[in-house]
C-alpha cells in the first residue's frame, strides 16, 4: 500500500445513493433521471427498510423524506446518527413541509441539505454531485490521518481500528486470521552511529518490504521500529511463509552509502485460532509480541511463531 493507493474501494465503485421515500413514483422519477449521474440508485419505501439498506449498501448520500409511514424522516435520521455505521453517510432532506423549524430540525439533526418538494431536477442533481464530492474529501482526509507520515504505511490508529474488526470477522465467520509483530533489530545502534536521516532510510526500506507483500496483507507501522502485518485468512504456517521472506529480503539488501552494512529484523507470528474463542484483539496482539520476544531472545534475525496455547 503506498500514499496513491487510498481509498480504492471507496473511489473505484460506482458511488450509491439511497432514496428512503414511500412513493414509488418518486423511486421511478429518481432512477430515470440520476441514471446519467453515474450513481447506483437504490431505493426503500419506509424507515426500517432504509436504515437496514443504509447498514448493508453503506451509501455515499441518502436521500430522505419527512414524510414516511410509520417511523418519520426525524426519526430515521436520528437512528442513522446513532450507529456508528451509518454517522458519515450525507444526507439529503427530500419534503414538501415550508416550515421553518422543520428545516432546522433536520440540519440539527446531521443532515447536510433540504431540498424542497416540488424541487427542480437539475438542483437536485447538482447538490447529491456537491454531497459526492464532500463525502469524497472527507475520506481522504480521515485516510490520510490514518497515515504514518514517513513510511507512508498504516498508522498505529488504523492498525488498532483494523486488528478490532479482523478478528471479530474472523470469530464470527470462523475464519483463519494471523498477525505478525516485527522490528528492527538494534535500530538504536543505528541512529546512534549513522545519524537519524540514515535511520529513517532504513525505516523506509523496511516498510518497501512490507508493502510488497500479499495484497490481502495490512501492514502497518506500529511505533519507532516495530511494525504490525494483519493477515486475513492465513494460518500460521502461512503466515511463517510471509514474514521469512520479509526477514530474508531485509538481511539480503545493500545500502548504497554503507555497503558493508547488514541489518536483520525479528519477526513473531500468532493466529488467532491458537486462543480460545473469546479472545479480544489485546490477547491476539500479546501472543504475537510474545512471539517477537522470544525471537529476539533466541538471537534475533528470525522467525518465531507462538501456535499453540502457551501454559498457564
């Protein structure tokens, strides 16, 4: 992963937008005439429906009426603020209401716009491309917070966001998840005799090395010298596989201004399965520093792989 390659998923697909409105006339006039907009038009007739499609399609913008049966647009906006999986989505009031406070009750809420009914086609497509392109700066802008800033991988923040989320989709899938913990060995040593600028060098060719691993691999910089590899559907043995060539592509490289110079790093690997069932992320993160530990006892510039329970 390098600064070029953020956010793929999100600006690769087609951006979606979801009409909550209980007229299906509205539905047909929406998906005729935002078909040339380059958006995917999805569509719910009530509130319940809508913030079940919100959590499942995760839309860019969701247009959203006040006038729902049932569950009103007040309080499907509210739900929809609420969850944290839903709090970023834009969304658009689409209402008849002329009140006042009406209006103002759906900015306060979170809403970003209120379109009136009846609303004039070219209006409506202009602020759903102006909420597009603020949804868009927005991601980048919490991707790059989620940046180290000199090796341009993962920062600490994302790697604790993400490990959370892997493996509770690992537990709850029962899928194989494994995460290596690794640094630098003696890096002090080389700050010290070949100056901060050379250490930094040496940082950035290290992390080189992490992002040309697996593309379903997250490398992260975890702090200082120590980085962190979380590796989706990977067993152990797997994963072994995936840090000894990192180890071996470190100790193998010649650095220009130093030649004679050979830096190793150490490498621990733990997967998930080797703990019990309620293990959270801070136990996985343990067992796989435990393995680093043991790798840099036993001499460094090595591989050490935890995959069994350890003893109580």
């Amino acid at each position: 992963m390098n600064v070029a390659s953020l956010g793929i998923d999100a600006q690769a697909r087609i951006p979606r937008v979801l009409a909550i409105d209980d007229s299906e006339l509205m539905h047909r006039l929406l998906r005729a005439r935002l078909q040339l907009e380059h958006v995917d038009i999805y569509c719910a007739s009530n509130g319940d429906e809508g913030l079940r499609m919100a959590v499942e399609l995760q839309p860019d913008v969701i247009l959203l009426d006040i006038d729902l049966q049932g569950m009103d647009g007040f309080d499907v906006l509210q739900q929809l603020k609420d969850d944290a999986r839903t709090r970023n989505i834009a969304v658009i009031f689409i209402s008849a209401t002329l009140e006042m406070m009406d209006r103002v009750k759906c900015l306060d809420l979170g809403a970003i716009d209120f379109v009136h009914k009846p609303f004039e086609m070219a209006e409506l497509k202009a602020r759903v491309r102006s909420a597009l392109r603020i949804q868009q700066l927005l991601r980048m802008l919490s991707q790059r917070a989620q940046l180290d800033g000199l090796t341009a991988l993962w920062n600490r923040l994302y790697f604790d966001q993400r490990l959370v989320a892997e493996v509770s989709d690992a537990q709850r899938h029962k899928r194989t998840l494994s995460l290596i913990m690794c640094d630098i060995d003696h890096f002090k040593t080389v700050n010290d005799r070949y100056g901060h600028p050379f250490g930094d060098e040496v940082l950035a060719h290290f992390s080189s090395i992490l992002m040309g691993g697996r593309a379903s691999d997250i490398p992260c910089r975890y702090g200082g010298e120590e980085f962190g590899v979380i590796l989706p559907n990977t067993c152990a043995e797997e994963a072994v596989e995936v840090a000894e060539r990192f180890r071996a592509a470190f100790e193998s490289h010649r650095w220009r201004r130093h030649s004679d110079l050979v830096l190793t790093a150490s490498f621990g690997v733990a997967e998930l399965a080797s703990l019990d069932a309620v293990a959270t992320p801070a136990d996985f993160l343990a067992r796989a520093d435990a393995a680093l530990y043991n790798a840099k006892r036993s001499g460094r510039n090595r591989v050490s792989s935890i995959a069994r329970p350890m003893a109580a």
